[in-house]
C-alpha cells in the first residue's frame, strides 16, 4: 500500500513542480498559481502540502463552487512563490 501511496505522491509532485518552477510573472507573485487536484491524489493532499510547506513555499487548499463545474466544486492548491514573498516584505510593498 505506502508504496502506491508514494507514486501517487511522486505523480503529484511531478505534475505541481511543472506549474511552480516556471518562471513567475509579477501577476503570478501577486496572486500566486494554481494546481487543479485530480481527483487520484486526493488521499495524498494533506502530506504533499506538508511537504512543499517544509520547503518554503506557502501553500492551501482551496475549494471553489462554480457554474463552470456544473455539479462538482473545483478543488486546488493555491501557491505562492516563497521568493517574492520575502522579497516585497523587504521590499514594504
């Protein structure tokens, strides 16, 4: 079982580091990335977070109910460049 858990993980942390190692724009350090949850690493979520958190990065889990998902409620992680951050603090913007 751990070891189809950590390839869901692997799977998901793959697919999130394609989204958040892109180079960030200013809208995307404004208003952060998100990364849609399929719905196979929902019994991952919670570790995943914890594990981008240790690294730095500030990171929740969103849910959103919409007319574009008609019968569903979108769910994401919200991301923000842990960089940009710390540099607008410095920055006092």
């Amino acid at each position: 079982m751990q070891n189809h858990e950590d390839e869901i993980i692997k799977s998901m942390m793959s697919a999130i580091n394609e989204i958040i190692k892109e180079n960030w724009d200013k809208k995307n350090d404004k208003h952060g990335r998100m990364v849609d949850i399929n719905p196979k690493w929902k019994s991952v979520v919670p570790n995943v977070i914890k594990r981008y958190r240790a690294s730095g990065w500030q990171v929740n889990k969103k849910v959103e109910i919409s007319s574009d998902y008609p019968g569903n409620c979108r769910e994401y992680l919200h991301f923000f460049n842990p960089h940009f951050v710390e540099d607008t603090m410095l920055r006092g913007n």
